[in-house]
C-alpha cells in the first residue's frame, strides 16, 4: 500500500540557516542545496518498498540541475511536476539512506512560466479550497469595482496578507479555506488555500505552489499561490510574504498542485521516515536589476512634539506601460520602549499601479510622549519595497508644536454561543493621542446595544453584547463605532453554533518568529510513522 505524506508548509518547519541574505534585496540567487531522506523498514517488512519525493521545477525563471548518487526513475505527475522515484528491498535493522544535490538559479524578473492548457480544476473547488457562499460574498466585497483580473488580484492578496494572523501553532495542521476564513489564522498553506477560494470565486483560475523559502531567519519548506490573470502566464503571488509577480529569489519551487493535498510525497506502508534538515548554500546573489517603479516621501513632518500624531505619506510612481503591484511597507523605530514611535495602521501594503501611474500610501504615527526638556530626538523613518529602502529623520522637541487626532478602530470581532445566547465581544482600540469616549453600538436585524467605553491613547478594551440565540444557523449584524465626528461600522456573518473570529482588523507587518526549541526537535528527527493516510510536510 502507498501513503501520502503532505509536504509541511510553516516557519516553524526546520531550522535551517542561510548565508546573510535578505529576501526582499535578492533579486537573483545562485543555491546548492542538499536533500536526504533515511527509511527504515518496520519488523516483519517483506518485499520492494517504494519512495516518490519531487525534484526542483524548471521554469524560465528558475534552473535547476540535481544529481543523485542512488539508482532512481523520473516520473512526471497530472500536475506536470518532476517526480523522483526509489525502489529498493529493505532489510530490518539496516536504514537505507537517499540524496540529491541541487544547483538551483532563480530571477524571477525573467520571463514567467506559460500556461500551457487550461485546467478546469483550478477553477474548482478541491480538498482544502472550498467555493461556498461565504468566500464568495468576501471576494466580491473585497474587490468591489476592479475592473480588471490583475487588480482583483491585488486586492484579495492585500486583504489575505494583512487579515490571516501567521499563527506557528497551526504549523502542524492543514486547515480549509472556510475554516481559514473564520478563524483568520494560519501560516502560509492556509493564506494560500483562503487566497485561492477568493480567486476562483471571481473566476480567477489559481494553483499552489510549493517549495522553499528564506524567511530572512532561517530556510524552509513554504508554499505561495499562481494565478492565471489573463496575459498567458502564471503569476507568483506570495500572501505570507507580501510578494506579487516578481517575488524574491530566495522561492525555490518543487511543485504545483490544486492545493496542498496534491502535493505529497509517497511512501510505501510499514516504512519509517527520518528527514534530516537540508541545507543551503548561496554561491551568488543579487539585487534586483531594475524595478520599473519608485518610491518617495511626500509627506514627513519635519519637527514634532510629545505625543503628537502625524501623517506620513509614500508617492509610487510607475515607469511601466504595464499595471504593477508593490508591496510598500513603513518602518518606524520600536527601542527603547518609552520612545517607540506608534504606526496606528498597517504597516506593509500592496499597492495596484496602474500603467504609468502613481498612487499615493498614508500611514498615521503617534508619536512618544517620553520627550525630555533641552534634549533632540531624531526619529529614523524607513519605506521599503522590492530591492530598495528610503529614509527620512522627523525631530522630536519638548517644545515643539504637538498635533492631536481622534481614531478609534475595530480591532477585532468575536463570537460565541453561551447558556442559550449568542454573545459578541468587540476589541476597540484608541488609535489617536487624545483621550476618547466612543459610543460602540451592536446591531442585530431590529435590536441594538450600546456601550460607551473610554479609552486613553492608545488603550485597547473589549465590550460584550449579549442577544437571545436566534433559531438559525447563522447570524449578521453589524458593530458601530461613534467617537465625535468619526463614525465606524464594521457588518459581520457568523455561525452561532461554535466559538469563532469573525473579524480582525489587518495588523502590521511582523515576518513570523521561529520557535527554536521546537525546531531543534525537527531538525534533529522528523519522524513520520506513516499510519496514517495523511501526514503533513508544511510550507513556511
């Protein structure tokens, strides 16, 4: 009998260290890489085992050369990937070790992959990406009136990039897009799975892609999405990264599938699997040869005082006769503590620019209030896209003008069932520097609550409202916030059958921390006992 092994796909997978690179600076890369697996055949194993595992894609923007020094076949799946096969007669007691050394060249600025044939199945629900009424509803508010595949695109790929929390705990699990989409949690097999049903439910045929990455930490399996926007070609879209058409070097890919259930090394029932970690080494690097767009500061406040909020705005100006996304993200310093300055909005973005075009990003700051009489701050701000980095210096004053500003957000929505009622609780967070008092008011079909919750600079609180349990699958509503002028309002769809996120606010831009004792775990044995029919190998 022959089992699957899902290929995991999380951070939290190996801990492998690379050379100092810097993924959003590596527009190409040269890697040798090195792969092994060790079987070791159960008490009572009789006759040939058999192991399939992938080899590197070979794409226009990718080469790949391997060499193995066991006996092997090459085999090539339904989904065009490269497959390498072992057969062997193991022996008890004697574990029989496999390799492959790879050289591996990626720039993914080349030419992208042709779409050879179109296959239906990318645009048809699969095991892990579910087309049903809710992903639906989602993906047509989410791209509202973009005209065009490629900024609908764009708009869903923001939306999952910044509303999915990159959570380790999930690393181990594979979770479908509908669960993905109420829990708003997972690593990057689930953003990929959410980002698919998005896609295929406004007619956009996707595919997962799966392979490594560099996380700017450490290497690991990972897996991004490729979508079919309409010009021939598949284009990479990475949500955990915040990456579009031309994502850094450090992807190597080693198969596509539907989802990750395609993706699956196979593995002849009663064998042991031992993974040692791989490695990698960068025998070459480098920036990204030309991006046909820039970034500049249009608005940084030259003097600021203590507590004062500010605007900061990015221009990005298109030299392309072609629509492009950038990811644009603002840094601002975090230490010490008591002068970290406050980025109320999301941090990283990812922005549609028409042909030739330009658009136009904002971020408010807030910034310490800690400002010491006869002293001067200088505040280092940094926008950074694909291959390049800005700065700009704000002053900071005790005596300087201070500007004040009221925001009150929704930070998150939950829900659960409780004693015969269905209770929602709402995280509301002051995001100005003044003091504020918003009236937060809950709305299902013709009952209301209301609660009025003060909150200081920066606070976060949350306030519960508790409703008689409808006789309904589901329930919709909607969550208003009045704070002064500034008038809030956040619908909802949620099941009152079990505990669930049913919204979260995007967040900024955190690249996911690697746990590392767990990860010395896996280094040191990845072991599957293959009794089950499905084990997962997670992509970061």
């Amino acid at each position: 009998m022959r089992l699957q092994v899902f290929l995991a796909f999380a951070l939290l997978a190996p801990l492998l260290y690379g050379a100092d690179l810097e993924p959003k600076m590596t527009g190409s890369a040269h890697f040798g890489v090195s792969l092994s697996w060790v079987m070791h055949a159960s008490e009572g194993f009789r006759g040939t085992a058999r192991f399939s595992t992938f080899a590197f894609s070979e794409t226009p923007y990718q080469n790949a050369q391997f060499r193995i020094p066991q006996q092997y076949s090459e085999e090539t799946d339904s989904f065009g990937n490269k497959r390498i096969a072992f057969s062997w007669n193991p022996e008890p007691g004697n574990p029989q070790k496999f390799e492959m050394f790879a050289d591996v060249s990626v720039d993914y600025s080349q030419e992208l992959e042709r779409i050879a044939e179109q296959n239906p199945a990318y645009l048809q629900q699969s095991e892990f990406v579910i087309l049903d009424g809710e992903a639906a509803s989602q993906a047509l508010e989410i791209v509202g009136d973009a005209p065009t595949r490629f900024e609908k695109a764009v708009r869903l790929a923001d939306w999952v990039y910044n509303n999915v929390e990159y959570d380790v705990a999930y690393w181990d699990r594979q979770e479908n897009s509908s669960t993905v989409l109420k829990i708003r949690r997972g690593v990057c097999d689930e953003k990929s799975h959410l980002l698919m049903a998005f896609l295929r439910s406004v007619g956009i045929p996707s595919r997962m892609a799966a392979g490594f990455v560099y996380s700017g930490k450490s290497w690991g399996p990972h897996a991004w999405v490729e979508a079919d926007l309409g010009d021939g070609f598949w284009t990479p879209i990475d949500a955990t990264f915040n990456e579009f058409r031309v994502i850094d070097a450090t992807h190597l890919r080693f198969a596509v599938g539907r989802d990750q259930g395609d993706i699956a090394e196979e593995l002849t029932e009663g064998l042991l699997l031992q993974k040692p970690a791989p490695s990698f080494d960068v025998e070459s690097q480098s920036n990204f040869n030309s991006l046909a767009y820039s970034l500049k500061f249009s608005t940084v406040p030259k003097r600021v005082g203590p507590g004062s909020s500010e605007k900061v705005a990015v221009e990005i100006q298109s030299t392309s006769a072609f629509p492009q996304a950038v990811p644009v993200s603002l840094a601002a310093p975090q230490s010490p503590a008591e002068l970290a300055v406050r980025v109320t909005d999301a941090a990283s973005r990812l922005v549609y620019l028409p042909p030739n075009g330009d658009a136009k990003e904002e971020w408010n700051l807030v910034f310490p209030t800690a400002l010491q009489p006869s002293y001067v701050y200088n505040f280092t701000l940094e926008a950074s896209t694909m291959g390049s980095r800005l700065y700009a210096v704000v002053e900071g004053r005790r005596d300087a003008p201070v500007s004040y500003s009221q925001e009150v957000s929704i930070e998150k929505l939950e829900s659960e069932l409780k004693d015969g009622m269905f209770v929602l609780s709402a995280v509301i967070r002051n995001r100005g520097n003044v003091q504020a008092n918003p009236n937060v008011i809950c709305v299902l079909g013709d009952v209301s609550q209301s609660s009025v919750v003060p909150l200081t600079p920066g606070e976060e609180r949350a306030v519960q409202f508790a409703f008689p349990a409808p006789n309904a699958t589901s329930v919709s509503g909607k969550v208003r916030v009045v704070s002064g002028t500034q008038v809030t309002e956040q619908p909802f769809v949620s099941s009152i059958t079990q505990e669930s996120v049913i919204y979260e606010r995007p967040t900024n831009d955190e690249r996911p921390v690697v746990v590392a004792v767990l990860a010395i775990i896996v280094v040191l044995l990845t072991l599957f006992f293959l009794k089950k029919l499905r084990l997962p190998y997670r992509p970061l």
